[in-house]
C-alpha cells in the first residue's frame, strides 16, 4: 500500500531539513520512503522551457507559467511515487499550501494537483515567526527577501493554515499541525513518523 502524505509551510520553516530526518526514521522502521521535493518537478519543467536558472525565480514568472509547471510537476510526482514497489511505501511531498506570487497569493495544492497527490495526510510545519526570519536570514543558498519581512512571515503563517485546511477538506486528508522548534528538527520528525504510522 502506497501512503501518501504532503508536507507544507512557509519557506524556511524546515520542511527539507525534518524531511530528510523523517525519511531516515522511516527507512529504519522497515518504509520504502521516497521523498520528492515539488519546487524540484517544476524547477526541472522551467528549466527545460528554458525560463528560469533557480528555484527562487519560479514564484515571479507568470501564473499562466507556473499553472503549467504545477500541473506537470503533479502528474510527475505521482507516476514517481507509483513507481516504487513494496507493501509498505510511503511517499512524502515537500511542496506549499500557498505561494506568495507577484500577483497575490495562489493555491499550491488546488483540486487537480490533489487529484493526482491524492494525499492521505497534510501535515503543516510551524515555527515562532522570529525563528523562521532567523532561519531565512542564516540560509544563504536561497533568495527570499520576498518572502523574509515579519508581516509577510506572520501573514504567510495564518494563510498556510487556511489554504491547508480547504487543501485537506477537498482531498480527504487529514490534517496536522507539527511545531519545528529551535534546534528540535529530530522531534518534527519524529511526529511526521507517528503520521505515517496512524494511516
Ligand atoms: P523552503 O520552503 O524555502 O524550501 P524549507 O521549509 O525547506 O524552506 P529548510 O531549507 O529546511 O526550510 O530550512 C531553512 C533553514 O532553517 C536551514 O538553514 C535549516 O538548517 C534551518 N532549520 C530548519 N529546521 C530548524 C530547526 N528546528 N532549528 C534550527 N534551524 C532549523
Ligand atoms: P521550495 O524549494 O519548496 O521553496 O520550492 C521552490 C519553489 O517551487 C517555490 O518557491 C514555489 O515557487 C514552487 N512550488 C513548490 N511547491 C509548489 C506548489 N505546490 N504549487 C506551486 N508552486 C510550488
Ligand atoms: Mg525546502
């Protein structure tokens, strides 16, 4: 049985940092994990349309551009998920409830790219806002001075709430609230594990 389960935030939160704990969790309890990273299907579509070199440049193209790549990156993601054999699979998916566009805010999990995740959980990492501009602040390999003020990290922590819970009412998923304290990564995970497990 495939489990499915999406993990969303806003950026700098943790999600890739407690992923790749989680993913290291789960692989010693027996899981065949695979955990793919959304932003990576549509990097890698942009790329080969030849409009954007980085991650951080997709959220200003246009939303015609970055409806196509969600698409795509859906349907890809899905497929690599199915593809992976075993009776205890669990695919996790690095991905936003909300993307903050130069147009306003958008859906990252609308019904068509819920309709090929079909997740069974949604699991929302938080943090103190001060903590998460500290850890935006400290991550030199991104750009995220569009995403780093403490209004647009306060306003971006509520939306991520609500667009997860129309996300989770839509899809059928349940739905969870998992803290990533300061230096507690391993416990964000650990959580995430008991998510897995519960399903
Ligand atoms: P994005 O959505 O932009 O990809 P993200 O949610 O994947 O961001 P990460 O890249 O995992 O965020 O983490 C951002 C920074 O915060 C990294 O430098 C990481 O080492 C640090 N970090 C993550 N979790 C914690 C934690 N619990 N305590 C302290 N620092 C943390
Ligand atoms: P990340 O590394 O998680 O920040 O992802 C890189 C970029 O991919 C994000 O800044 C968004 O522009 C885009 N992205 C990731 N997930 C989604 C999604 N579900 N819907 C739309 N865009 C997304
Ligand atoms: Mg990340």
């Amino acid at each position: 049985m495939l489990k499915v389960v999406v993990v969303v935030g806003i950026p700098g939160v943790g999600k890739s940092t407690v992923l790749s704990i989680a993913s290291r969790k789960l692989a010693e309890r027996g899981y065949t994990v695979r955990v793919v990273n959304f932003g990576d299907y549509m990097l890698e579509h942009l790329k080969r349309a030849g409009v954007v070199e980085t991650r951080d440049q997709i959220r200003a193209l246009s939303l015609s551009a970055q409806l196509e790549a969600q698409r795509a990156a859906a349907r890809s993601i899905r497929a690599e998920l199915e593809s992976a054999s075993g009776d205890r699979v669990v695919g996790i998916v690095d991905t936003h409830a909300v993307v903050r566009t130069s147009l306003g805010y958008w859906p990252g999990l609308p019904s068509a790219v819920l309709e090929e995740l079909r997740p069974n959980a949604i699991a929302v990492l938080e943090a103190e806002p001060d903590e998460i501009v500290s850890r935006q602040s400290r991550d030199s390999s991104r750009y995220r001075a569009d995403v780093s003020p403490r209004e647009v990290v306060d306003e971006m922590l509520q939306l991520s709430r609500y667009y997860a819970i129309a996300s989770s009412v839509v899809s059928g998923a349940a739905l969870r609230f998992i803290r990533n304290r300061e230096g507690l990564a391993e416990r964000a995970a650990e959580e995430l594990v008991e998510v897995v497990e519960r399903i």
